[in-house]
C-alpha cells in the first residue's frame, strides 16, 4: 500500500503513544500527556504517516520566531515538550518538535515534505529541527574518541554523512547549522549533543 499522510485527531493518541515507545529509546520518548498537549496548541502542524490501518509515523511541529528564539536545548525550544510557551503563531519559522517512525517505512520523509509543504503553505521562512546524532557515542566507543564537531563533519565513500540520523535529514534537504552541546537530556547516544539543522523555503 501506498504511505498517505493527515492530521492527528484525538482518537489517534493510544497510537501515538503505542508509536513513539515502539521508535525512540528509554529516555527520550515523550509521555501521552506531550502528545496531548501539542494536539491542542497546534493541532495544523500534528500529522501522521500511514500504511492502511498502520500507523507508521508520527511528527509534530511549533511555529516560532527565528532568530529571536535562539535553540540551545530541545527542552527550551519546546516548554518541555508541551509547547504551550514557546508556540508563536505569529512567528516566521516552523520547528518541528518531534519526529518518530517506523525504520525505513518511507514515513519519516513524508511527514518531513508535509511539514515542508505546510512552511510553503504558510510563507514561513524556513523549517527547522533539532537532531539527534545517535552513531556519536558508539563510534567513540568502538573506533576511537573525537570531537562531536569533527565526527557530524565525517563523510561516507557515497558523499552522504557518517552519522544515520544526520544522513537522513541531509538526504531530505536539511542542512546542519550548529552542533550544541546539552542539547537533549539523557541522550546517551548521542552523548547529549545535539545538530541544529533547517530547511529554508526560496
């Protein structure tokens, strides 16, 4: 079947839950109650990625002003999560706030065209996100230690980045703008850190 995407309702949110438990590790998922939340503060940038009855992505966003709302930690770009602060309708950027699915189902890629339509939709400047970059601490572990700076920077023979995460993004238009540190907390993957990545709209 064919990967259709729309806007969350309430009755979605056991799913989303059942989702984002399924697709993030322990310590970074977000609770029913976030997904809640962004469901009623902002519930045009709320979509999920479907395959028939099976929901296969989930991605939600704020609209923010950049560059006044500088993003040094998720937790400070988002309210924690809940987005209630932090949302500006009157803002010029969206910030995608979250962005889990089922690995290489094709859904993490329309749910990012759709945030990437709803930014044209709404001539807002550019989309922007925070990623995470997961291959960080085991490559440390496993090859040999090196600045978080020089590996987001490490390349495949094929041209794309190193680091899964950050490959997926640039695959799909992003670029990295900033590395910054304490970015998430208890990414041990990722080692904390996070890439400020964006997606302007010409």
């Amino acid at each position: 079947m064919e990967l259709y995407v729309r806007n969350a309702s309430w009755e979605d949110i056991p799913a989303i839950v059942e989702l984002e438990n399924k697709v993030w590790p322990e310590g970074t998922r977000a609770p029913r109650e976030k997904f809640e939340k962004r469901l009623a503060v902002f519930p045009e940038g709320f979509f999920l990625a479907f395959n028939g009855d099976a929901l296969m992505g989930v991605s939600t966003s704020e609209i923010i002003a950049y560059p006044s709302l500088l993003p040094k930690s998720w937790e400070a770009m988002t309210d924690n999560g809940y987005i209630e602060k932090t949302h500006n309708p009157r803002g010029n950027a969206l910030y995608v706030v979250s962005l889990g699915a089922v690995s290489r189902s094709g859904a993490g890629s329309a749910l990012l065209e759709r945030q990437k339509e709803f930014v044209k939709i709404r001539e807002l400047h550019c989309l922007m996100l925070g990623a995470r970059i997961p291959g960080y601490d085991e490559y440390c572990r496993t090859v040999k230690e090196i600045p978080i700076g020089a590996y987001a920077s490490l390349i495949r023979e094929d041209g794309q980045p190193y680091d899964a995460e950050l490959r997926f993004y640039t695959r799909n238009g992003l670029k990295i703008k900033e590395i910054v540190p304490n970015f998430m907390e208890d990414d041990k993957e990722s080692r904390n850190y996070g890439a400020i990545m964006m997606w302007e709209n010409e």
